[in-house]
C-alpha cells in the first residue's frame, strides 16, 4: 500500500471567484471590513466553490473512533471502556454531535478505527485496524502495515463526503487517553521543551493527575529522542506516538484538500491531526478553517505555532467535532450575509 497520495497536490483556488467575491464585498451596504471574519468566510467560500455566491446546505461530519494503549498509565479519568460505550451512544444519537448533526442536517457517520471494547453494530463502519495501539510509553503506537490502514481509512472517509457531494468537512474523534498521544506528538513536532504548559486536563483530572500525565508525556518523548534522534518526519511520529483516529483524521484533511473539499477543524485532538497534515503538506492549510480554540492547554499553543485564528473562543474541550459543529450557523449566516445583502446601488444609498 503506497502513501505517495498524501503528496499529491491540493485542488486549486478559483482566484477570479475570489476576486469577484471581494468586489462584492465592497458595494453591499455596510461600511467596509464591518462584518469583520464573516466577510473572510464568503470569499473563502467563493474560492472553495468556483462561485460569487456560494452555498453550504451539504455538511459531512465523520468521526474516527479508537483505543490507545498508553490509557494502561492512568492518564484518563475515564476507564477505556468508555470509548466504546461513546461511541454506542453516538449511533442511539444521545451524544453532544448525534445532536448538533440532527440540528445542522449535516451527515454524521461513525467509523471504528480500533476500539477495544465494541461488538459489531449498525450505522458504524468497521474498520478496525486493531483493538488499540501499542502503549507509547515502552513501544510504538503502530507499526507501518497499521498505519497505512489507519491512513486510508480517513482517505476513504474523504471520498465518500466527496461522493456525497459535501461543501464542507468536519473531522471528530473519540478515544480514551488520546489527549496523552496528541500532545506528545505536537511537542516532538514544534520542538516544545515546556510539556507542562501543553499538557491539560483532558477527560477531567486533577493537578495531581494533569502532573502524573506530564510525566508520562515527558518519558514518551523521552524513549523517541533515544530511538529516533532527531527523525521530524510527520508519519514517523504519527506510527510512534499517536492513534489510529489521528492518523484517519490527519488523512482525511489531506484528501479533502485534494478534492478540493473545504475543511472545518474542531478542537485540540483534531488540530493535532491538521498539524500532521500540514506537515506532509503545507498546502492542505489552504482549505483548512479553525472552528474555536479549546480549553484544553495545548490547544492555543498549538494554533499559534500554525500561526491561525479559530474563530470562536466558548471554553469547550468535549471534542468529538462538537465545537466545529457550533460553528456550521456561523459559516450559514456569512454566506447569508454576502449572497443576500444589498448593494448601494440596489438600494439606492450612498456608497
């Protein structure tokens, strides 16, 4: 199985849409900048779409479900078993994106990566690559054969938001312990020495627990700097240190920049994964729109490494793809907003 697709370039900007979309910007009846952000995301739109007036009525929401093996250290408040048990109520529609999805209309699917504890169910894709990872603290996260399964499960998710004729992509996951390989992964690739300021509280723990957690992140990167000296290369830390939803999630962005599919990043988990990708390929950033910036400590740090604004700031860090999904109205209402106002000339005012 060859990665060679994660090099492929990204689908082109239609820079005259873009053009046309900001000349509009400047005769609707406002003064100019005044709607700030919400200008930025019609003409991106504009862009993404190849049109003045661009439309989002088709969201696919795909969410990557998995087990990580360093949950053994007790960096979690929650037992392993939850991750299943997520992902059960996911499909019953009781969890916080089973109900944004409904609200939004967006299509959600939930896809098993490698979750331990999960029998076969309906209206979740299988494709488990294993049960869980190694635990990254004595061994690596995947050995190459899973990660390139882990890839193309996310490749796959692409093309099917493709194939349903998506506007825009948003990315969730769930897994026990996640927060643990996210941050152990953007430490070793931005070269952050202070993992104390980038580990958080994850799924709720304590000070005492946040420092049990911080040690563990500092041993894994520990054992990586000994074995892997100075390898930065993004998949190498991808199968040493992270999970097989993070790989689906960092595939998935780079495949939807390829096909040309807008992508709406969630919270810390899921910017981790877009680091990844833009990593493989800065190109992918392009397509890329940062939702809100979590609670969770690592997660401004890690924007601001990227050098990117998200555009809501609510203290959420329940993941999943909940605060992407928040942001679906916002992105509607700027597109409202452009497609529909007036212009002076329409209106007869005073430009």
């Amino acid at each position: 199985m060859s990665l060679e697709w994660l090099q492929h370039p990204v689908y082109s900007l239609d820079n005259v849409a873009r053009q046309e979309a900001e000349a509009r910007q400047t005769v609707l009846t406002k003064p100019a900048g005044s709607l700030g952000v919400l200008e930025t995301l019609a003409i991106r739109f504009s862009a993404w779409q190849g049109v003045l007036k661009p439309e989002l009525d088709n969201v696919h929401i795909s969410i990557f479900a998995a087990d990580h093996g360093v949950a053994e250290e007790g960096v979690s408040a929650f037992p392993q078993v939850v991750t299943g048990e997520m992902v059960k109520n996911f499909v019953r529609g009781g969890a916080a994106i089973s109900v944004l999805a409904k609200e939004n209309h967006a299509n959600l699917e939930i896809i098993d990566v490698g979750v331990k504890y999960l029998p076969e169910l309906d209206n979740v894709i299988h494709a488990r690559v294993a049960n869980a990872t190694q635990n990254i603290v004595s061994s690596d996260a995947m050995d190459t054969e899973q990660l390139q399964r882990a890839l193309q499960v996310g490749k796959d998710a692409a093309e099917r938001a493709k194939l349903s004729n998506a506007q825009l992509f948003i990315g969730g996951e769930m897994g026990i312990a996640n927060t643990t390989s996210a941050t152990a992964m953007s430490c070793q690739i931005l070269g952050f020495s202070d993992i104390a300021e980038m580990t958080g509280a994850g799924t709720g723990l304590d000070k005492a627990g946040i420092r049990h957690k911080t040690d563990v992140i500092t041993s894994i990167l520990g054992r990586y700097k000994k074995e892997f000296k100075h390898d930065d290369n993004p998949l190498t830390v991808l199968r040493v240190m992270g999970g097989f939803e993070i790989a689906a999630l960092s595939a998935a962005y780079s495949r939807c920049a390829q096909l040309g599919i807008p992508i709406l990043v969630d919270g810390f988990i899921t910017t981790a994964a877009a680091l990844l990708a833009i990593k493989m390929n800065k190109e992918v950033e392009q397509w890329m729109i940062f939702s809100h910036c979590s609670a969770e400590a690592g997660h401004t740090k890690i924007l601001a490494a990227l050098g990117v604004k998200p555009l809501l700031n609510l203290e959420m860090r329940l993941g999943e793809a909940s605060g992407a999904a928040i942001v679906i109205p916002v992105i509607k209402q700027a597109l409202a907003l452009h497609n529909n106002m007036a212009t002076f000339a329409e209106a007869e005012v005073s430009s």
